[in-house]
C-alpha cells in the first residue's frame, strides 16, 4: 500500500469513528412548548401530561432520555392496556421527533464541521483509498488474496463489519432516536434539497448514495480495461444519484409527491398502499403521471425490457439495492452459496415472498375499492408484518447486514419479489443467456466462485450448455473472470437458447443422430 | 449391458472423470470405481494456481459435489496403486488392499519431467503438477525467499510466475528457447508474450539453461548455475520443462508401455479389458496430421473419455478428434487458437495474415493454405467463438469469408472494442477481398470502448 491509499484509508477510519461518536454528544431537554409542537392534535393534551415529569430536567445522553421518556410514555400505555382501553392507547411513536427537537448538541450547532469530520472525511478517505488502485499494474482481473483476506473472506474483519452493518440497520429501523444527531447533522443538506428537515431515511439515502459513489470508483479501477463493467457501475451510480435520492427530494421542494421513478413493485410494496395512492390522486398530472408510471413500469416495463435484455437490465444496471450490491458488496461476492442445497431454499423463499407481496397487495387493492370495509384490520397488519419482516429485517438487516457472511446479494437471491418476478420473464421468455463458448471450459471454477447469485456457472459451461436461469442478473463477472474465454453474457433469438450437448464440440468420433 | 461388471479406473483427472460419468449414463448397471490417492474429490488441475494466489479456496476447484459420486454411484477409492496384476485382472494398494477389476482405465495423467540437472531433488526445487505440489510450493515459499528461478517457458512455468509474483518474490524465468513457448507459437505471438511477462517485472531470459542448482549447507537450493556460467542466487526453483506420462509403477509389466501406455485409435492396450486415456496414454500413431501421440492437454483428456465410455458401452468407434482448439493465459492475456497454427510453415504452401494492435498485447492470425482457404486461427487478447471457428475450418472457408463473419465470431463482452473491424481493415489492404467492413452499432457509438 502506497502513501495516499494509507493516508485514504486512515481518513477513512477517523471519520467512521467520528461518525460512531457523534450519536452520543450532547444534551435533551424537554419542554411542554416541544412536546405541544411536536404531538398531534388527538395527543397533545394526553402527551404533554404524560411527560411533564421530564420537562426542564437535563439529560446527559440519548440514553437516559429515551429511558425517561420510555418510562413516562410506557406507564401510562401499560396501564390502559392492561385495563384494555384499546382505543385510549396512543400507538404513534413519539420518540424519534421528541428526542430530536429535545437535543442540544455541538453537532446541532455546527452540522456542517461534524459533517465534514465524519461523513466528509470517509468519503474523502474512500476516495483517495480507491481513485488509484493498480495505477501500476496493467488491466487484469485483481482477485488476488481475497480469500486470504479476513475482511473478505469471513475473518475477524469480516465479522465486525458485518455486525456493524447489522447493528447499524438495527439502529436505524427500529431505534432511530438514538441517531437524531446524525439527522441534524444532514438536515442542512435536506433543507437544500427539499426545503425540510432530514429525516433518518435521508441521512440513510445520503449514506447510500455516497457509498455507492466512492465504490463505483473502486469498481472503475478494479474493471479497468472491462467496458460492460465500467457502464453498468456508471449507471447504478447515476441511477442512484439522481433518481432515488436527488429527484424525489427536488419532487418535494416542487411540493409533488415524494416518488423514486425506477423503484417497480413489488420491490416497492407500498406503491398500491391507501396513502401512497390517495398521495398520487392528490398530486394533480404529476400525481396521475407517476401512478400509470408506476403501473406500466409493472406490466409493460418488466416484461419488454426483460425479453430484450434479460433481468440484468434492472438488478445491475438500474435497482438501487442491486447498485449497493455491486460497489460496496463486490468484495462480498464470492461468499455466495454455490451448493444446490442453496438452490432449493432459494426457489421456495424467494417465491414465497413474490407470493406474499402480491397476497398483501391484492387484498389492500380490494380493500381500497370497497371503501375500507373488506379486510380493514387485516390489511393494516399485514402491512406491518410485511414492512418488519420483508421490508427492513430481510431487506436491510440481512441484505445489507450479511454481505461479509453470504455474499452480496442475499436479499436480491432469496427475498426480493421483483427479481422473482423479473426471473420468471427471464427464465421463461427471454433473449438473454450466458453463451458457453463451445468446448473451451477447463472447469477451473472461476466464474462460480465470483457468481454473487450463487450460479454454478461451471456446471454448465463445462458441459458446453448456455446458462439460463432466472436469478441471473447480468453482472458479467463470470465472463470477466473466466481465464479462457468461454461465457459472454448475449441476446439473441430465443431458438437453441437452451442446448444440449451430449458429445462437446471437437469429437468428432461419436456421431449422435438428435 | 452387463449387469454387474465392474470398471476401475485410475485416475480421477479430467479423462477418468469424464469416463467414468459417461460411463455411468450409457449403463446404469455396471460398477464403477474411480481411484485416486491424490485427491478424494476430481478437482480443476488448471485451477491449482488460483488456489495459491487466493481467488479461490481448494474446493472451489472441483466441479460436483460430494453428493454427486454418490448420487451417480461412481463409488471413490482413495488410495494408490503399487502394482497391477493383469493376469488375476486385480489391483494392489500400497496399503496391502487388492482389488478385483472386469475392465481396467488407466488414466495416471502426467508428472513433471526432471532432466537429470545437478541438485534437481534439493529442498526447494519443484514441479506442479498435483495437489500435493501446490502444498509443496505453499510451505516452500512462505518464508525466506528472496528470489525464485523457473525452468522452462511453458504454460506452467509462466503459471508459477504469477503465482510468486503475488507473494512479491521476483522471479528470473530461464527458457531455453529463442522466445517464448516458440516451439507452439510463431514469432510474432512468442514476442507478445515476452514483452507481456517483462511488462509483468519478470526477469526473463531467453536463450538460457540450467546446469545446476546449489545446495547450502541444509539441503536446500540456494543458487542456480545457467549455461552461461551465471550463478543466480534463489530459494526457490520451479522446474516446467513439460511433462511426462505418469506410469512408472506399470514399467517392466506385461503392459506394452513406451514414453506412455500404448494404444490403438480405441485407446486399447496389448492387453484385453486394460484401457488407457489422457495424458498417459501414446498413441501408435497421431490421431490426426496435427497432433502427436501422446496428447497432454485438457480438452483431449476430456475428448478421450468420452470416447472410451462410449466404446465400453456400444460398438467400438475409433478416436477421431475434430479440429484443434486449445487456450491458456497469459498472466493478463487471454489466448485462443482454432485449426492448425504450427510455429513455422512453408511460405510456398501456406499464406500468413497476421494484426497486432497498437498496445502490442492484442493480434490475430490466420493462416491459409495456396488456394486461400482457412487453416486455424491464433487470437490474443480478444476472444473467439468456438462453434463458428471450428464450422470455419471444417468447411474450409476462404479467408475473405471468415473476415465477412468475422463480427460473429468475436466473443468478447459487450461494449468491449471491435478489433474485428480493424482486423477486416488491415486484410482488406493486405490480402484483399469482397467483403463489407462491420458497423459499430449505434449503441457501441456510444458507449462501447474504441479500439
């Protein structure tokens, strides 16, 4: 490691760890006036009583505040449910906007020098570390000593990181009071943007976007000489950038909709929710505009795009978890599962999840059309299973928070429905597939060991088939890998897509009349 | 078939392998066992060097899962084989085990050759070859070597290079050649090469032989002595002057055995019931114009055992290989070649159209005979499609032809740089012909990589 990857990398660390501090600086007071402004009108009364014991005492940290505000708040909840006063509890979650208008802080203060000190300094960090990996070298595949290394092949390092990134989206889901001086860190980015206070999900998008900025820039290095790499990294960066986290953000200082315009159900699972629809009927043409947008995305977009070019076109060129799978996750990518063991749960999970969404889906649908009467309770609960279960645990906790354990795409592999869905297309009525170039496979293992969807690629390559199946999503990097030359990623007729080859070309001794 | 006959093969490379999972598909009746002392599991010999380099672990190379053998019953033996009596047709363990056999595969692939050099069996001094020499090489350079030498330019010398290029231990490469694998390569391709592994900070010295290697005071290689005269001081030496069949335990035995096992075209031996395949065996005589009696490499091997499974289960049919494909790269170069595309020809009979791009790292060759019809084809730097090249040849395409395809016949990722059209340019106002050059497609215009 040269002097500006050490000095990157030790940027890096000062600002992760800045990062890590910041969460516990600072001070929370509470007073009625907060807790008035920051309470509904049903609550505000009920509120300001509950927590009166708390208002003008100073509490040192996040900690004692949420314990005291817990205590308060859950007293009185505990005892009207235990009287069951169902309708008397208040299950709105005041926590987060209390704790945040309740902070005094130096991050408060000074959001853009504790910025640049954590976020600011791991950014730069990241960049330095990346901008000029193999300056020296030619272009080349660069798979040396991974799994040598700890981070990238389960040690120590590799455990940490996944913890953290556990704990991180743990945090971030369902605790997120705990991190409102990170939100008032960001919040004069959000005010720019949107014209409003952050929230955690924008301090999370920052985050995101920025990730996947700083390891597109490791992907252009690691890929130099590799076109279709470099573009597709491109594109998820762009993608990302512009339209899940700067367009929506403008959509709301142009005071439209909150809408992230290549986001299709039933990844997105709240498209047809009530308050997302009556949002769009509300949002006059730009509202109308994204509800058949999002619709045709569904039932022309998937299908068309997917014919034509196969689901790569979507999960490794367009999808935002597909984007941070393939920058920040492509270290990860060879912890795949390869076993057919793998295989099977994953066709039983991740088809029992398309199954559910669209389940939730049609029974929120049925329920809108008969004005709230078919299933109300019902679908409300199902939303909430759905959003804990699917939504954040699987989708971020485990997506995100197991790529140094399983690879990185677990998410996209076994939970995520669109790619069920986007699969089905591909696998069934589809151009694309992975061509074996005739019998030149040496069986080495290259291309399964990097396959992140966790494809035997070998099994098939080695046999002289083309590879057809529907978790494929097109990264490219088993052709990358390959030492000999045998797989391009191609569209083409559908015609011989499936072959099979009894005897591999280049024997010609058996002849086998087909 | 027959029901309970029992097949042994020995030897789990790619030949017996393959033999033995064709065998099973043709008759689901007979009892197949695969013997290997090397390694329980078939694995990927050309993958050894990614193991060492840490692209992947060791069961990354093998290619089925453990349940497959059982799942096939192909029952696994691992074990080695002392010795063979082909009259009680039955097999001796170096554990003192026998067993019985109704039809015998030998398929003992190679062994590195040693040329009886001063110091060759010193500490440190080594081929690679099997699993055991990758663990070989992995305790003798993990420590204390400043500088390794390797003997011999083939493919698993420049293999061994890279791998000690990524425990940063610099290397000097002594080939004995004029340039690089010239005895496979033309000029112009050899020279690619060596300007490549130099680009890679490989001392490489053409040209160049070993007389000795010397020993310190602990048995262990400490210098080797070139013909020259020069003493270069090193820890290590990779010795990669080719193989040789792995059959020494079947010497002075009833089989009829020369540098391999020989065989006819049905890789039967002199002896009933006893077969040979891959690298061990020597053919009586080449399988086809352009090929030699003993065939080492991995797509032969394969091709073999498929033959045999076949002709165990059906009529017998003689060996008949297609036309000639190999690859192998590099360090970053990847090489294909289709046809026959010896190191030297005849000018008179054989026409040559050769292209290297600017980079130096990226040719094509093809050669043709005197009425201008394909012959074979190296490519360096881009890849080729198989089906259509192998069509090409059969069919005997002239060469303007497969120029007008020659779009189609490039393999390489998407938006990657169309050489072909710069190839079509250059044959075009070499060699000429009617043909139309490709077009970028609008798309590549826009994003594809420019040659």
């Amino acid at each position: 490691m040269k002097g500006i990857e050490k000095l990157g990398l030790g940027l890096f660390l000062i600002g992760l760890i800045v990062f890590l501090i910041i969460p516990f600086l600072g001070t929370y007071t509470l007073s009625e006036d907060l807790v008035l402004a920051k309470t509904k009108d049903i609550h505000q009364e009920k509120m300001a009583e509950i927590l009166e014991p708390m208002y003008g005492k100073e509490y040192g940290s996040s900690f004692s505040f949420l314990a005291a505000f817990g205590e308060n708040f859950g007293t009185y909840n505990d005892q009207l449910k235990s009287q069951q006063l169902w309708d008397q509890v208040i299950w709105d979650d005041y926590s987060f906007a209390l704790a945040f208008s309740a902070l005094q802080s130096p991050v408060r203060e000074n959001p853009w020098l504790y910025f640049g000190l954590s976020i600011g300094l791991a950014v730069l960090g990241g960049f330095l570390y990346n901008f000029r990996q193999y300056q020296n070298e030619p272009a080349g595949i660069k798979n040396n000593g991974i799994f040598h290394s700890s981070l990238k092949n389960k040690g120590l390092i590799g455990m940490l990181t996944g913890s953290f990134l556990i704990l991180f989206y743990v945090v971030l889901y369902w605790f997120p009071a705990y991190l409102v001086n990170l939100v008032w860190m960001v919040s004069p980015i959000s005010e720019i943007l949107s014209g409003n206070p952050a929230s955690q999900w924008f301090l999370y998008g920052l985050i995101y976007t920025l990730a996947i900025i700083v390891m597109g820039i490791r992907m252009f290095r690691k890929y130099r000489g590799n076109k279709y790499q470099q573009l597709r990294t491109a594109s998820v960066m762009f993608f990302q950038t512009a339209f899940a986290f700067l367009i929506p953000e403008i959509l709301v200082l142009l005071n439209q909709p909150y809408f992230d315009f290549k986001n299709i159900w039933p990844l997105d699972y709240d498209f047809f929710y009530d308050y997302q629809i009556s949002a769009f009927l509300s949002g006059g043409g730009v509202g109308m505009f994204m509800l058949i947008w999002g619709i045709l995305l569904i039932i022309v977009g998937v299908p068309v795009f997917t014919y034509f070019f196969g689901k790569r076109w979507y999960c490794s060129w367009v999808c935002g978890c597909g984007g941070l799978a393939e920058t920040v996750g492509d270290p990860f990518r060879q912890l795949s599962d390869k076993s057919v063991k793998a295989w099977k749960y994953e066709r039983v999970i991740i088809h029992s999840v398309l199954v559910l969404a669209v389940v939730m889906t049609v029974v929120t649908i049925a329920n809108y059309f008969s004005g709230f009467s078919f299933l109300g309770n019902v679908t409300n609960q199902l939303h909430s299973f759905y959003g804990f279960a699917i939504g954040s645990a699987f989708a971020g906790v485990v997506g995100t928070g197991f790529y140094p354990f399983m690879g990185n795409r677990v998410w996209c592999r076994f939970g995520c429905p669109l790619a069920a869905y986007l699969g089905i297309v591909q696998r069934f009525k589809s151009r694309f597939r992975i061509t074996t170039n005739g019998g030149q496979c040496i069986s080495c293992g290259n291309c399964s060991t990097y396959c992140e969807m966790g494809i035997d690629v070998r099994w098939y390559a080695q046999r002289g088939q083309n590879i057809v199946r529907s978790s494929c999503v097109g990264c490219g990097v088993c052709s990358a890998v390959c030492p000999r030359g045998v797989l391009k990623l191609e569209n083409g007729p559908e015609e011989n897509r499936i072959n099979d080859l009894p005897i591999i070309i280049g024997n010609d001794s058996i002849k086998i009349n087909l | 078939m027959s029901q309970s006959r029992h097949i042994v093969i020995i030897g789990n490379g790619i030949s017996g392998v393959t033999c033995a999972r064709n065998l099973r598909k043709l008759d689901s009746g007979a009892r197949i066992t695969l013997i290997s002392g090397e390694s329980k599991y078939f694995f990927s010999r050309t993958a050894l060097m990614y193991v060492f380099m840490g692209h992947m672990k060791f069961e990354h190379t093998q290619p089925y899962e453990p349940w497959f053998w059982e799942k096939n019953r192909i029952d696994l033996k691992e074990a080695w084989v002392k010795q063979v009596d082909f009259e009680g047709k039955s097999l001796l363990f170096s554990s003192g085990e026998k067993l019985a056999y109704d039809a015998l595969v030998i398929a003992t692939g190679s062994k590195p050759n040693k040329f009886g050099w001063p110091g060759q069996d010193l500490i440190g001094v080594q081929g690679l070859y099997s699993k055991q020499d990758l663990e070989l090489m992995e305790k003798n350079t993990q420590s204390g070597v400043q500088r390794a030498a390797i003997v011999g330019g083939g493919l698993i010398g420049i293999e061994m290079a890279e791998m000690l290029a990524y425990k940063k231990i610099p290397v000097t490469f002594l080939v004995r050649e004029k340039g690089f694998w010239d005895n496979v390569l033309p000029k112009e391709e050899s020279e690619l090469v060596s300007r490549h592994i130099r680009e890679h900070h490989i001392d490489l010295r053409l040209e160049t032989e070993l007389k000795e290697i010397l020993s310190d005071s602990n048995g262990r290689v400490r210098a080797v002595i070139t013909s020259i005269g020069e003493e270069i001081p090193c820890q290590f030496v990779g010795l990669t002057a080719g193989v040789t069949p792995n059959i020494d335990f079947l010497r002075n035995t009833v089989l009829q055995v020369n540098r391999g096992v020989k065989v006819d075209e049905y890789f039967q031996t002199n002896i009933p019931d006893v077969f040979a395949i891959g690298d061990c065996a020597e053919f009586e005589k080449p399988p086809a114009a352009d090929r030699r009696n003993i065939e080492q490499v991995w797509y032969t091997g394969r091709m073999h055992g498929e033959t045999l499974a076949y002709n165990l289960c059906n009529k017998p049919v003689p060996y008949r290989p297609g036309v000639w494909f190999n690859s192998a790269k590099f360090l970053d170069i990847e090489y294909q070649t289709y046809g026959t595309v010896p190191p030297t020809w005849d000018e008179s009979q054989v026409k040559s159209f050769y292209w290297e791009h600017a980079s130096g790292k990226v040719c094509f060759r093809m050669l043709m005979n005197s009425s201008g019809q394909i012959l074979g084809v190296n490519n360096f730097g881009f890849r080729l499609r198989h089906e259509l090249m192998d069509r090409a040849i059969r069919e005997k395409w002239s060469g303007g032809k497969v120029m007008a395809r020659l779009k189609h016949a490039n393999f390489d990722p998407e938006f990657f740089a169309p050489y072909y059209i710069e190839i079509q340019n250059a044959f075009k106002t070499e060699i000429g012909g009617h043909f139309h050059l490709a077009k970028k497609s609008f798309i590549q215009k826009l994003f594809g990589a420019s040659v």
